[in-house]
C-alpha cells in the first residue's frame, strides 16, 4: 500500500555524481525502491567531485537524504541537512565533517572482497607477475582495493608491484604521467597481470601499453572495476571489468532510509553499516588469454587478433613477427600448443559465432566480416569444425 505523509510524500534528496557508472547503477537501484514503495518527491543533485555547491539544498526542508560521499561537498550538505540518511562510498573519516560516520548508516562496496576477486581470477589463469594501478589522488577505497589484492597475490607466494604515487604536476597532466606509466609496465616481469583501481584507470592502462608497444593481454593483462559498458566496450582491447553489486545497494539503501523516515514503532533506529560484495569479473579481451611468456608469440596473437578480420594469412603473420616460419611456428606452438593457421582460424569463427548469435547478416556478409575467401568456404571449415550448418547454428539460438 502506498504511503505518504499526512503533507504530503516525503522529501528525499538524491546526492549522485551522475556521469559514474556505479553512481548511475545506484541510483537506478534506488528509483527501484521508490516506484514500489512510494511516492517520494526526489531532488537529485549532480554534478563532478568537488564542484557541487548544492544551493538549491540551502534551507531545504525534507525529509531524508541519500548520497555517494565522494566529496565534501556532499558530506557538508549531508551534515548541514539534519535529517536521517544513507551514506554511501564516503571518504576516509578524516575528511569528512566530525561525527558524521557515527550519526548515519554506511553503505559500500567490499573493497577487501573486489581486491581478492581480482587476484583470484587472475592466480586461477596461471599469472605469476602482478602490478596495481590505483586511482591518481589515491583515495581510501582505491588504497584498499589495492592493499587487498597485494595481500592475496603476496599470500600466493608472488610479487605485486604498486604503480605510484604521483606528483602535483602528473596528477594534472595526464601526458606528463602516461610516460612515467609506460616506463613502469614496460619494466614488469612478463607476462604482467595489472589491476587498475576503475574502469578510467584501466583505460589510461591500456593506452600506456598502446604507447609502449606491450601487447594486450598477452605481454600485459589488464582488469578494473566498475563495469561501465560505454567504457570497457570503447577501448582496444575492450576492458575486462568487476561488475558491483551497486543496483541492489542503492534498492537496499533506499529501503533502510524509508525505515528511517517512518522510525518505525517510534524507535531511533540503530545504525547500519553493510558491506557489499562484488558480482563477477565481466571477461572481454584485455584478459581473455593465457600468459604469453615469449614476446615474439604475443606479438603474434595479437596481430592475430587485430587482422582476423582481414584476409590475412600465415605469410603476412610471419612478415609481421620479423622472423623465419620455421622459426615462429615452433615457438609458437610450444607457447600456445596449435599452429599459426589454427589459431587464424579459431579466431575468425569466434567472431562468426558472434555474428550469427548476435545480428542477422547474411552468410556472405558474416564471411566478408571474418576474412574468410567465400560464404561457400566458410560453410565447409564451420560444419567441418562444428558438426553442424550455420543455418542450424542459427535455429538453436
């Protein structure tokens, strides 16, 4: 049944940096809430870190606030507001206004669970070298994503090397620090598997390797968090990425904050501080591969990757790699235990296997897209690889 204020639905104010992704996931998770619960009459107030001024909320009367707590900005307005509120994410304690930890409920990520779920995933694919990159002013929760994973990678029995920290002038300029970026992962052990703190750190990561000429994810890995689709799907490679729970803590959020403004049976709720575990690694192909010790065999891959689209073969693989066949074929084959061609093809029916999943293109136009000569061709190395036609590939979608 719906409930409202004997004045009217409450007044909730909705504190969200809304070009984050997490902050967006939360957000939704708490309207979720609210178009099942309320009505409430919602004021969101956006904007980036360190520049909402929030006047509309000066004198404002309402009744409870939610809030990612990334800037004092925030936690001002939080602290200055007096009603009861959800906090989420907010900074180390000593940033913020006194007591205000101990007035509201918290709600955040696992940051020592993201940690670990990283370093896990990437102990599980057979990485020995391990680095972080986190966040550039090196804020409390990129500390401790990374501080958890170097504890798991440590307690693996490997070494983790910390990127950091950086000066006044490289926090600034990201020209000036991508140098310094690409001088530390050209100088890690490979195969490197990298964590970066979120998604935009991962992006810098994968540019940085871009510049150094590191093959990605065969010299160098590279894993973030946050799982922002616009992001990871628009670098090269695409960026593997820890998916949060963010949806289901902005619902939760929003359920204890209607407990809060009900004080139910007229009792001072007692404060609540929940920590929320992540999802899942969200696999694309910046760590969708086994470690590469020989540089000559990454280079291989991926030109591989990159090409397969082309109608490329062997001869141009080999051009490439700068040395003979011979050569490459056996390093190659002890590293990654198929042939060049092998490893052509199965990339190129990877991609038919997307495309006939994914959109409706001709076989014809699917065989154009994924280098191979004809659809004729195609038709034979797929029934002869698959046991069955495309056509039937397609039906049982």
């Amino acid at each position: 049944m719906t409930r409202q204020h004997l004045s009217g639905p409450p007044q909730v104010a909705l504190l969200f940096e809304t070009n984050e992704q997490a902050h967006r996931d939360i957000l939704r998770g708490v309207l979720r809430y609210e178009r099942i619960h309320g009505p409430w009459s919602l004021h969101v107030a956006e904007g980036r870190a360190g520049e909402q001024r929030l006047p509309a909320l000066k004198g404002w009367n309402g009744s409870g606030m939610i809030g990612v707590i990334q800037n004092r900005a925030y936690a001002d307005a939080v602290h200055a507001a007096a009603v009861p509120a959800v906090l989420i994410d907010p900074l180390d304690a000593a940033q913020l206004p006194d007591g205000l930890l101990q007035r509201h409920s918290v709600f955040a990520s696992d940051l020592r669970a993201i940690g670990e779920l990283a370093a896990d995933y990437y102990l599980a694919r057979g990485f020995a070298h391990f680095g972080f990159v986190g966040e550039i002013h090196g804020i409390n929760w990129s500390r401790e994503r990374g501080a958890a994973f170097a504890a798991r990678v440590h307690a693996a029995g490997c070494r983790c090397d910390m990127y950091g920290p950086l000066t006044a002038r490289q926090r600034r300029d990201w020209g000036q620090e991508r140098q310094r970026l690409c001088a530390w992962l050209v100088a890690l052990p490979k195969p490197a598997a990298v964590f970066a703190a979120m998604d935009v750190r991962g992006r810098q990561v994968l540019d940085a390797c871009r510049m150094a000429g590191l093959s990605v994810p065969h010299e160098v890995a590279v894993l973030a968090v946050d799982n922002d689709e616009l992001i990871c799907g628009s670098t090269l490679p695409p960026l593997s990425s820890i998916a949060l729970d963010t949806d289901r803590m902005g619902f939760e959020a929003a359920r204890l904050l209607d407990q809060l403004m009900r004080r139910t049976h007229g009792k001072r709720l007692r404060r609540v501080a929940r920590a929320f575990p992540p999802l899942e690694v969200v696999t694309r192909r910046s760590t969708d591969a086994i470690p590469i010790p020989d540089p000559l065999v990454a280079r291989a891959l991926e030109y591989i990757w990159l090409n397969a689209q082309n109608p490329v073969g062997v001869p141009e693989i080999v051009q490439h790699a700068g040395v003979s066949r011979r050569l490459l074929e056996m390093r190659f084959r002890a590293c990654v235990g198929v042939t060049l061609q092998d490893e052509l093809q199965r990339t190129r029916l990877k991609r038919v296997h997307a495309l006939l999943a994914e959109t409706n293109h001709s076989v014809r136009a699917i065989a154009h897209a994924c280098g191979f000569t004809s659809a004729s061709y195609l038709g034979k190395v797929f029934r002869r690889t698959f046991g069955m036609t495309m056509t039937q590939y397609r039906a049982r979608r």
